[in-house]
C-alpha cells in the first residue's frame, strides 16, 4: 500500500464524499442518512468554501478518507476556529496512517492561515477515534454539545 497523497476535494469525488458520509453515520451513530440530502450538501461544500473545505486522502490514485473543515469565527481569539468534521476512513486502509495525514495536512494549513484553534466532537461512546485524536495531541475540551434537531 503506497503513501496517502493529500488533496483538496473536487466536484467530481461528490459521489464517494457522500457515501462516506453515510458509512460514517451508519458506523458510528447508527443514522440512516437520506442519500439524496447528503449529496446535495457535499455538492454544496464543494461549491461554496465558505460552507466548508474537504480535504480528501488517496491511495494508489483511490478515495480513501476525508475529513471537512468549517470555520466558526471565535471572538475570544479574534480568529476562525476550524471544526473537523465528517471524518472517514474506508476500512481496508484504517491503521494505515490515512488519517494523521489527513490530520496533518489540515493542521499544517491551519497554522498557514494564522487559526487560533482546531475542535471536533466524537460519538461518547466511540473510543477507538477519541484513542487516536489523543494520540494526535488532542485532548476533550470540556465542553457538552447540545442540539436541537429539527427546529420546528
């Protein structure tokens, strides 16, 4: 298995982002995701930086992990703070390094681009990627995430 080569998205990989997206959901939250919805909102990011960057990692020219970035301005730090979210790894290539590449990567544009702070937020109960977000440095912020879903 070659190296993880780091790109940024292209409107053509909205197909596989949107499957990986509902993987994800299947996976880790058990969420049956609408897969039209989905791909209208990849497609959406896709178009529009301003709703969110798509880093994507490839393996021997194939999709392997992805990992989206939106920005939430911070004004205690005067600075955007980015949000990883919509991580994946297809499972053929878990432990194979696919996703500290997507980390690093994301991490290095962070530090170019002068952001004071990196957040994501993980499933409580999914222990083998908090495992590895502390292995990156990362450590629980000490916050609770609450949401109101839908808003009627």
């Amino acid at each position: 298995m070659g190296e993880p080569r780091i790109r940024r998205a292209a409107a053509a990989d909205v197909d596989v982002l949107a499957e990986y997206n509902i993987r994800m959901a299947r996976e880790t939250e058990d969420i049956s995701l609408d897969p039209a919805t989905v791909r209208a909102g990849v497609a959406a990011a896709l178009a529009d930086e301003a709703k969110g960057t798509y880093f994507v990692a490839e393996v021997d020219d194939v999709l392997v992990g992805q990992l989206l970035v939106t920005t939430e301005w911070s004004d205690w730090r005067n600075g955007p703070m980015w949000w990883i979210q919509s991580v994946y790894v297809a499972p053929d290539y878990r432990g194979a390094g696919v996703f500290r590449a997507l980390y690093e990567h994301t991490v290095e544009a962070a530090r170019r681009r002068g952001v004071p702070a990196i957040r994501l937020y993980v499933e409580e109960g999914n222990d083998a990627a908090q495992s590895v977000y502390r292995r990156l440095g990362m450590k629980p912020s000490g916050y609770v995430v609450y949401d109101l879903e839908p808003v009627e």
